[in-house]
C-alpha cells in the first residue's frame, strides 16, 4: 500500500490533485511573471551587446544566450497559463470535433511513424470554450502519449456526449451532474505506476518531458472550463485521460 496515499480511488486522486493544483497555480504564475521580467532585462542587453560588438565569436555567445532566453521566456508563458483565470479567455461557441482534427493536422508532422494516430469523432454539441486553450490541451495530451512510447504504439482519440449523474459524481471529487462533452486520449503505452497517479499534474512532475508543464497546463485549462479530468492507467497496458467539458 502506498503510504503517502492509502486511499488510491479516483475520486481520492482528483481530490488531492485539485488541492494541489489550486495552492500552486497563483504560487507558480507569480514567479514565472517576476522571472519574465529579469529575462527581458538579459534579453535586451545581450541584444545590445550582440549589435555593438564585431567580434564573431562574442556575437555567437550572445546569440546562444538569445535563443536560450526566447526558449525560457515560452516555458515562462506557458506556466503562466496556470495561474490564470477564465477572464483572460476568448469564450466563444466552438465544435470540438473541429479543434481536434486541426490540432491533429497541425502536429503530423512531429508525430514519429512507429506511432499511430486513431480518431472516432461522435456526433455532439458544441460546447463554450478558448478554441487555443483546447488546441493546447489537446497538444499536450497528444505529446505526452508520444513521449511515453518510445517503441511506438497508437494513440485513440475519441469525443462523445454523455449525461453526468448525482450517482456519477460520488466517483470523482470534480464532478458535478449536467450534459457533458468528453475528450479521451487513450494510448497503449507503458502506463503510470500507481503511486504516481496524484503528482502527474504537479508543475515539474514528469518522466519523460523535460520541463514538466504540460499535464499541469492541461489541468489548469480544463478547470477554468468548469471541467475535469479522469485518468485510467495500468502499467504495461496504457494510459487513458478523459476530459469532461460543459455542454
């Protein structure tokens, strides 16, 4: 039995992952704006040093030191994505079926070929969302089932529409009754070990991408969508997240 968590039923997992994520998404956001600022500061100075000084090889550094700031600066942005609200939003009427097929059009080509991507788009209603905010949630579930496969394998995504119960709900901490659209994203690669399944959408958590963001980036986005997130994993068998979103 795990110690630190005795009681692995779903709904303890969303229960404490919600804790989490709502002590550090002011916490993160904050610091990632602070660092911003002191990256704009090296940014512009190492561009001026860059224009004034006609050494090659001192330009090469300089520009090396750019590039690592761009490449720090677009984390930052996307961290701060966390600890943003729905004010910050562009709400409109969007078809889901619709941003899945263009996000998936747009990542092909960094989609390796031992990988398959399988789609099975329901018949549903639209739904009130960011379509960007979606576009990236759906990224980076995408990106985080490529990153755990390794030796390949396929990716099932799948909308559909379903009707949320008082008796569905005792099963997940977030839920509420109410017509749902739901996103899943199945793969069938090596699976998340079962202690780990209340960090993965801790900031930092992660065992295969570097930066850590993008589950906790997905989380932040679905709640500000009024939405949650169930997540099925069994270690050589896959992982399935399942995005709950309001009709």
């Amino acid at each position: 039995m795990n110690r630190e968590f005795p009681y692995l039923d779903h709904k303890h997992i969303e229960a404490i992952q919600a804790q989490r994520m709502e002590a550090i998404s002011f916490l993160s956001a904050s610091i990632a704006h602070d660092i911003k600022n002191l990256l704009l500061v090296i940014l512009s100075c190492a561009s001026v040093i860059k224009r004034m000084n006609p050494n090659r090889d001192i330009q090469n550094r300089v520009e090396i030191i750019i590039n690592c700031c761009k490449k720090m600066n677009e984390m930052l942005n996307r961290l701060m994505l966390i600890g943003r609200s729905i004010n910050h939003l562009k709400i409109r009427s969007i078809n889901l079926n619709k941003e899945v097929k263009n996000t998936v059009r747009l990542l092909e080509s960094k989609i390796p070929s031992c990988i398959e991507i399988k789609t099975s788009l329901g018949d549903i209603p639209l739904i009130y969302a960011d379509s960007t905010a979606v576009g990236e949630i759906i990224t980076n579930l995408i990106t985080n089932a490529i990153q755990a496969m390794s030796d390949g394998g396929f990716i099932d995504i799948r909308t559909a529409f379903t009707t949320v119960t008082k008796e569905d709900c005792k099963a997940h901490a977030n839920a509420y009754p109410g017509r749902f659209v739901t996103l899943s994203i199945t793969d069938n690669g090596p699976g998340i070990p079962k202690e780990m399944l209340p960090r993965i959408f801790d900031v930092g958590f992660s065992t295969k991408n570097s930066h850590g963001l993008g589950l906790a980036i997905v989380y932040a986005l679905v709640e500000m969508h009024s939405g949650w997130i169930h997540v099925e994993s069994e270690i050589g068998k896959g992982t399935k997240f399942v995005i709950f979103l309001p009709v």
